[in-house]
C-alpha cells in the first residue's frame, strides 16, 4: 500500500490544479443536486419488535384519531393574588387566541377554561391551539405568529410560555462548528507557526466533509436518517479530517528538513503518513459501520453515514492534500522552529532523542506514571456505575427558552408526573363480556402500584374489545421510579386475565436502553477484537494490542463516569453551560464507543508506528519510546487537541442532544490522547522492554506485512541512492 501511495502523492503533487478543480467541481455539482432534490430527515426513534412499539401500532390501528394535527401549548400562569380563571384574565386569554386565530392554519383554539384544565389553586393552565398539519410541517411564520402574539397576555401580567407537540427552539447550526474550527486554527498556527500552513488541514477537511455531507443530504430521500446525524457527521468529519491533513503535512515538513525535493517529499509522507491515514481511517470507519450490530435502524443509519463522511475525508486527504502541497509546499518547509514541538520534545542541538523531557520523565518512573495515571481514570469512571439513560425532553433546554419555561410552568402546576404520562393498551383474555369487571381491578392494582398519581378509567375502542388506559406517575419521564412503575404495570400483566402493553415516551426510553445495554457487549468485543486482530498484524506484537484495548476501556470508563458527574450528577453545570441535572442521552454510550474507538486506534498507530520503526533498527525498547514520543509525540498531542477543539466547539451549541454529545467525546479525547496514549502506553512499554515486540514466529509467518512504517519506500530509496554512489564510482 505504501508504494501505491507513495505513486499517488507523487501525481497528486504535479496535478495540483486539476484536482482542486475536479474537487470545487464535484461539490458544485452535489450541492445542486442537494438543492434540487431538497432534504426529507425522518426522526422516528422507534425500535421494532419492542413492547412500546407493539403498543403504538395496536393504537394507531385500534384508537384512530385521523390526521391529527400539531398542538401548540399557550402555558400561563396568573398574576399574584390572581385566578387564571377570573372574568379579566379569561378575557384577555380569548383575545390572544382570536389573534392566534387568524392564522389560516389554525383549525381550532380552546381556553383553559373551556378545557378544564386550570390546576387546584387556579395558579396554572393552558390553552390548546391546534393547526391543519403535524407538528413537524407547522410553518415558521405559523409560529412567528404565535410568539408575536404572546404579548397580549404578557401585558397583561399572566406569565405565558410555549409547550406541545410543535418545536419552536430549533436548533440552528453553524456557531458551534464555527468555534471549533477556530480554536483547531489557532492549534495548528502554533504547532505550524504558519498561518498560512494553519490554514491547510482545514481547506482539505472542508472538501471532504462537504462531499460525504451532500451525499448523506441527498441520502436523506432515499434512507430514514434522523437530523441528528448530520451534526455528528459534521462534528467526526471535520475532526478526523483536520487530524489526517495534519499528519501527512507533519512529515511533508519532515522530509522538506532532510533536503528532499518539494514533490519528493509529498511523495513520501503520502506514501508514510498517508498509509497511517488510511488504517486509521479504516478504524474509524469500523468502529462506526459496527453499529449496525446494535440493531436499532435509527443508530445503524447514523453510523453508516459517519462512516461515508469518514470515507470520503480520507479520500480528499490523500488526493487534495498532495495536491495544494504541489502548488504551495515551496512556501510550507519547516523553516521556523516549532514552539508546540519544545514545549512536548526539549531536545539539545544534536537532536538527541533521550533529551526528550516529557518521554524521559515517563521513561525513567514508569511504574509511578503507570499507577497515578491508571488510578485516575479508574476514580474517574466511579460515577458510571449509576448512569441513567433517558429521552431529551423540553425541561433540558437552556432556562432562558420559552419552552423550558413552560415545561417548568407544566410541572409546576401538575406535577412531574404530567411529562411522563403513560399510554396502557389493555387487551381482556377469555369471555368479553367479563370485560369491565376485569378491567376495573386491573385499573384498582394499577392504582395501588407505588408512584402512581393517577388512574383514568378504561375507554373501550369502536368494537368494544380493546381498551386504553392512562396512567400518571408522581415522577418525570427520565425518572428511575417512573421506569420502575413501567416495568411493574407490565408485570401485572403476566398475572392478571389482561393482557397489558405500554407504550409513550417512558416506555419507549426503557425499550431503547435496554436493547443497547443489551447489544452494548457484543458490540464491544467485536470492536475490541477486531482492534487487537488490526494492531497485531501492524505491530506485529502480542502485547501491544493488549495494552492499547486496555487503555481504550480505561478511557472510555472515564469519560462516561466524569460525563454522569456533571450532565447526571449536576457538577460543573456553569461551567459546560448546561441548564441543570438530568440523564444521559440514551444513544451517547453507543455512538460514543463506536466514534472514540476509531479516533483512539489512530493515536496509538501514529505513535506506535515510530518506536516500531526505530526498534526493529536498534532493538532498544527505551530508545524506541523516546524516539517515538519525539518524532510523533507532538503530532498526536496536536491531533488531540485539535480533536477536543472541534468536539467542545459543539458544547456551545444549544440542543441538549448536540451539547451532551461534545461533551463526552471531547472528555474522551482528552483522556485518552493525553492520560493514555501520551503516558500510560509509553509507561507501560518502559515497564514491558522488549517483551512488548514479542510474536511467535510460526504466527509472524502467516500474518499480512502491512507496511504502515513505508519501510518499502524507504529501502527502495536507499537503492536508488546507493546505485547512484555505484555509478560515480565507476
């Protein structure tokens, strides 16, 4: 592989002009196609063959309700001393919805009064604006019209907040991708010092980001892909591609330092570096398309389409790098010393590896460095052991939302309960005319059950033979006591003469973390396996792929459990601008072992890759960990922090579900580029020596050589060179 790359740098370098018009010309051509073709997201978070999707489907079929349309909540609180039901404030309540009303696709509006739904104290309601369409299709200026006309009851003093099915709070992207690009800049402006080679990683990133971004858009029409998805395309995309420019430049500038020629030099760091780029890129890509082992579509799609972006960054890596590196490489050689470089390798004017300061000091306590390191993160990952999954809700968005304010008002004047209320089908066995009977003590035990607020009677469907009860917890949705009442109203159903299915948002949060829990450990030995089997046939060792899995686990125990101590535990809230305690997203454990498990493969490669190198030439396990921690060492602390950069860009942005995903995958970055790969696994491999690099014989025969080093190249090159010292010679 090393070769072939080796060829295509040499050609990406002399065509540079070509492929960056090809390139600008592909995105044209999807962008339009994208235009056209428009986008159709699909945000079911079902999971088939569940009991709460079993539920829903019986009521769709048995309870129909026909084209319902989306329900805006005017939630509204009385001035103090006052009832929201006294002649005053109901007029003005009627006066804002005959406003309201004037919007054509308002089918129909109803005061709190009407609806009888002002809480005991006469503090608390809300009126019901309903709309000709779903929620989703609610237009913008429908909505605009709402929030302007808010202001008529403001005045009048009524506190009024939004609430129902229609999302006015949408996220709008484009700030928090912006920041991260920025603070990756000013990382590679210092690792560089050059703004003008800062600015490469991220123009090739962009490119190939853009192509697997329009292709998932233009997806969207054909496959269920949820909106989510896009964001973490984008947020792994960029990333990832910001990194792999990075290390291909990285020994560009290397090789420029040695006296290599500008195209010779592009033609072996695509050929080096490149090959490293390609197996990480291929780690990545496995750790996300092994979601699909999960089994759950909406996290299958998600994964597949990382994993296409991923793809496609790696390929206008090795294309477009090489090529702005043909038409601008004279004017990136390393000609200023790199300040990033001294702060991480402080090494004397002969360039002595063993003066490397922070590899010297690993080196020389590497059982002390071993023991605080991996005793951090294991205190770290304590706080796991008692992580909630759960739904985003409207009670997580920022205070300052109009929906946070009403799902708070709702709360408020109902309980808890009235977010996680809880949809019961209930099914009699046996003689139907015994029905009633049955049904009012399965209503009686359901409300005896512990957690229980309310009980409504059983409502019968058209043939009178399947029923539906509501049921309201004293707890909200991501409650652990409203997840037990769940599971104890289904248990009724094995000892009563009724069958039982529950359904609604509790329910199907109970159904989702189940299943991933479930799948969480055959999803990840596959990843761990395929790993080991991966670094093996690299490394050729035993031992290194054991220490570099391990130190996989530790890090991602510890982003987890330091995850659950600020979003779940409600430490350090102000400071990651969250807007109080609540779960885990339920899909953050999964994506961000598939996400991570790429990116930390990578770090290890890059590292590893060097004392290899320098070890199969002087069999010197120490020297190799200095050597490795001195050439590479700097790169990947670079990586890393560009990486955590792009993630913490996205803790900005305000959706719960976005903010809690850059929080955790830039906890993971950091932990295991720095914690582990910068000091745990140089540590260990002291304490190892030259055990590290030990693989049976009999097993070195039959494994693929993959030559990540481009050993290949290298030797090719030494020919060459002493066949040209031959001819003078002669």
């Amino acid at each position: 592989m090393a070769k072939l790359l080796y060829k295509l740098g040499k050609w990406g370098g002399s065509n540079g002009k070509k492929i960056i018009f090809m390139t600008v010309l592909l995105l044209v051509g999807l962008a339009i196609a994208t235009v056209s073709m428009g986008t159709s997201f699909n945000e079911d978070l079902g999971i088939p063959g569940t009991e709460s999707e079993k539920a829903m489907k019986v009521l769709e079929e048995e309870f129909p309700t026909g084209d319902k349309g989306g329900q805006v909540y005017l939630v509204m609180k009385a001035p103090k001393n006052e009832t929201l039901d006294s002649e005053e404030n109901n007029k003005v309540i009627k006066e804002a919805l005959v406003e309201i009303q004037k919007d054509k696709a308002v089918t129909a509006v109803a005061t709190p009064l009407e609806l009888k739904n002002i809480n005991p104290d006469k503090q608390i309601g809300y009126a019901v604006i309903t709309y000709d369409k779903p929620a989703e299709d609610v237009s913008d200026k429908s909505k605009e019209h709402v929030e302007d006309s808010l202001h008529i009851t403001r005045d009048a003093g009524i506190q009024t907040e939004l609430g129902g099915s229609v999302e006015f709070d949408i996220t709008k992207g484009g700030g928090s991708e912006s920041m991260g690009i920025i603070a990756a800049y000013v990382v590679l402006a210092i690792t560089f010092t050059s703004l003008l080679v800062a600015g490469m990683p991220i123009i090739t990133a962009v490119s190939g980001l853009g192509i697997g971004l329009l292709l998932v858009l233009i997806g969207t029409n054909y496959f269920d892909i949820p909106s989510v998805s896009i964001t973490l395309c984008a947020m792994l995309g960029l990333a990832v591609g910001i990194d792999y420019a990075l290390f291909i430049i990285s020994r560009f500038r290397q090789e420029m330092s040695k006296g290599n020629s500008v195209k010779e030099s592009i033609a072996i760091a695509t050929g080096t570096a490149g090959s490293a780029v390609v197996f990480a890129g291929v780690t990545v890509m496995i750790g996300l398309i092994g979601l699909v082992v999960i089994d759950i579509p909406f996290i299958s799609v998600m994964g597949v389409g990382s994993a296409v972006v991923v793809f496609f960054t790696v390929i206008a890596t090795l294309f477009v790098v090489p090529a702005i590196l043909g038409l601008f490489g004279h004017k990136m050689g390393p000609s200023r010393k790199n300040k990033l470089l001294n702060l991480i390798t402080r090494v004397d004017k002969k360039k002595d590896a063993s003066k490397n300061r922070w590899g010297r000091f690993v080196t020389s306590k590497p059982l002390a460095v071993t023991v605080i390191a991996v005793g951090l993160l294991a205190i770290l990952t304590l706080p796991f052991f008692h992580m909630e999954l759960g739904l985003p809700t409207k009670g997580d968005k920022p205070l300052d939302k109009t929906e946070r304010k009403g799902y708070d008002l709702l709360a408020e004047g109902y309980g808890e309960g009235f977010h996680s209320t809880l949809v019961v089908v209930a099914e009699p066995k046996g003689n139907v005319q015994e029905s009633p009977e049955k049904l009012g003590e399965v209503v009686k035990d359901i409300g005896a059950l512990e957690n229980v607020k309310s009980v409504s009677p059983a409502m019968p469907n058209p043939s009178g033979e399947i029923f539906l009860i509501s049921v309201t917890p004293e707890t909200g949705p991501n409650a652990s006591k409203t997840k037990d009442l769940v599971r104890n109203i289904r248990d009724l159903s094995k000892h009563e003469e009724v069958k039982l299915m529950v359904t609604g948002a509790t329910a199907i949060n109970i159904d989702i973390s189940e299943k991933i829990m479930d799948k969480l450990p055959l999803f990840a030995a596959l990843i761990i396996v395929l790993a080991y089997v991966l670094l093996m046939v690299v490394f050729r060792s035993l031992l290194i792929p054991l220490k570099a899995v391990l130190g996989f686990v530790l890090s991602m125990g510890a982003t987890f459990g330091f995850t659950v101590y600020i979003v779940q535990d409600g430490n350090l809230q102000d400071l990651f601008g969250l807007p109080g305690p609540t779960a885990i997203l339920f899909l953050l454990p999964i994506l961000s072992i598939g996400v991570l498990f790429g990116l930390a493969m990578d770090y290890e490669v890059f590292l590893v890759s060097k004392m290899r190198e320098e070890y199969s030439h002087t069999g010197n396990a120490r020297k190799a960990v200095l050597a490795g921690m001195k050439e590479n060492g700097a790169v990947v602390t670079a990586a890393g922090l560009i990486m955590a950069s792009v993630f913490a860009g996205f803790i900005l942005a305000p959706d719960p579900i976005i903010k809690q995903m850059g929080l955790s995958l830039t906890l993971g970055v950091l932990f295991d580029a720095f914690v582990v790969r910068m000091t745990i696994v140089p540590a260990v491999m002291t304490l190892m020596g030259k055990s590290a690099w030990y693989l049976p014989k009999w097993l070195d025969k039959i494994l693929p050589n993959i030559d990540i080093e481009g050993n290949s190249i290298m030797k090719e090159e030494q020919n060459q060179s002493d066949q040209l010292k031959k001819q003078k010679i002669v």
